[in-house]
C-alpha cells in the first residue's frame, strides 16, 4: 500500500452484483479494496478502518431494509461513517438506501428501466468536481424497479429522461441509480437471472446485453473518471 492508495470498503448486498469494473480499476490502481459480502452475514470493519465506503446493489426495497438483519447492521454502520465524514458511494440500491437513511425516501418508481439509456449532468453536476470531465450526456447501463426523492440539502448532479434523479451528492455522500460498473459479462449474468423483468420494458436478453457492449468502452472510461474523481475530491480533501 503506498501513501497514495486508500483503504476502500465495497459492500455487497446481493450474490451475483458485484462491484465489476469498478473494484478491477481500484485494484488496478493499488488500492487496498476490501469487499465484504454483507448479505451472507458477514462483519463489517470498524468505520474508522476506512477511507471510503462503496455502497452496492441487491432486487431488495431500500425503502424495506428495516426487514432484513443484515441492512440494520448495514444502516448503523453507515449513518456511523456518513456523520464522521467518511466519503461513501452509493450504487443502485445504494444510492437509494443512503438517499433513504439520510432522509430522503426510496419509493417504487413509476417505471422500470433496464438496459442502455443515457443521463444528462444538471448545472449542479456541470459544476462539481466529482464529475469532472464527463460530458453533458453520457451512456449508462441500467436495471432498477426504485426510485429516491432527494435527501434535504442534496445536490442533484444527473437527471434522467425517465427516472428523473440519477445522482446527487450531499457533502460527502455520492449516490448514483445508474451502473458504470456493469461489464458486457454481469449484463450476461444479470439476464440469465433476473430474465423474467424483461418483458416490463419490451426488450430481450439479446437486447440488453447489445445496449451494455455498444457503450462497453464509454462506460470503462467514465467509471475510471468518476472513482479518480472522487478519491481526489472527497477522499483527499478529508
């Protein structure tokens, strides 16, 4: 570990939805990326153990997590590291979750979105750092039936032309419903497994699996941006 790598805790709530080419990059860059895999139980570190939280995803309701052992354990240890200033990064359910936990309020959305779609950066996200260098729209891969309300004081940094909030960052908190991290391989798996919701927005497992490697590249560079960013804005600056 050297003095510029970090200590990264990724926590996973779901088998089968990792954290792909966000925890590759991470460790690609000499950070000392922990995951810990909260869904089977098992223990979170002590919070002051890390520099930033990563936040995953699971088909679970953010907005139901007071009914599982394993997300009240989840809650207690971030609303610990949320106050103490440490940078988290919510993912999917993790945005929704934190967006939840920091009193906002994940809800069903109107509409299911998998697959390719774009996002849009607001003037909010054209303004802070954590997305420097993306460009006004951008390609994402998408697979959530949720939705969140924004938590009082949060920025919104992305918008969508369905869901509307898409990210949004409140201090030292980032929640983003879309997936940067999904590779052509998890699209694959993601298909196989929860094939049954496709037909909720009229697309085929072919389909999705075309949207996620017609912007593999894209998506490969702008997750790299977007962790750089945020340890060198957020981890940094704490």
């Amino acid at each position: 570990m050297t003095a510029e790598s970090k200590r990264i805790l990724a926590i996973q709530n779901m088998e089968g939805e990792g954290f792909g080419r966000f925890e590759r990059h991470l460790r690609q860059d000499g950070h000392d990326l922990a995951v810990v895999h909260a869904y089977r139980d098992e223990p979170l570190p002590p919070p002051e153990a890390c520099d930033a939280v990563l936040v995953g995803g699971t088909p679970l309701a953010a907005y139901r997590w007071e009914e599982h052992a394993f997300l009240r354990e989840e809650a207690a240890f971030l609303q610990h590291v949320v106050a103490a200033g440490t940078p988290c990064l919510g993912v999917c359910f993790g945005s929704q979750f934190l967006a939840h936990l920091l009193g906002g309020r994940a809800y069903r959305a109107d509409r299911k979105e998998i697959g390719g779609y774009d996002v849009h950066l607001t003037e909010d996200g054209r303004r802070d750092p954590v997305l420097a260098g993306f460009p006004p729209r951008f390609p994402v891969f998408h697979w959530h039936g949720d939705t969140f309300d924004l938590p009082p004081g949060a920025a919104l940094l992305a918008r969508g032309d369905g869901c509307r909030n898409q990210m949004f960052r409140l201090n030292n908190v980032v929640g983003v419903q879309f997936h940067l991290e999904v590779t052509v391989e998890d699209a694959v798996e993601w298909t196989a497994a929860y094939g049954a919701e496709l037909a909720d927005v009229g697309k085929t497992k072919e389909q999705v699996v075309a949207e996620c490697r017609a912007v593999d590249a894209e998506m490969d560079r702008l997750a790299a941006r977007l962790l750089d960013s945020f340890l060198a804005v957020l981890v940094r600056r704490r």
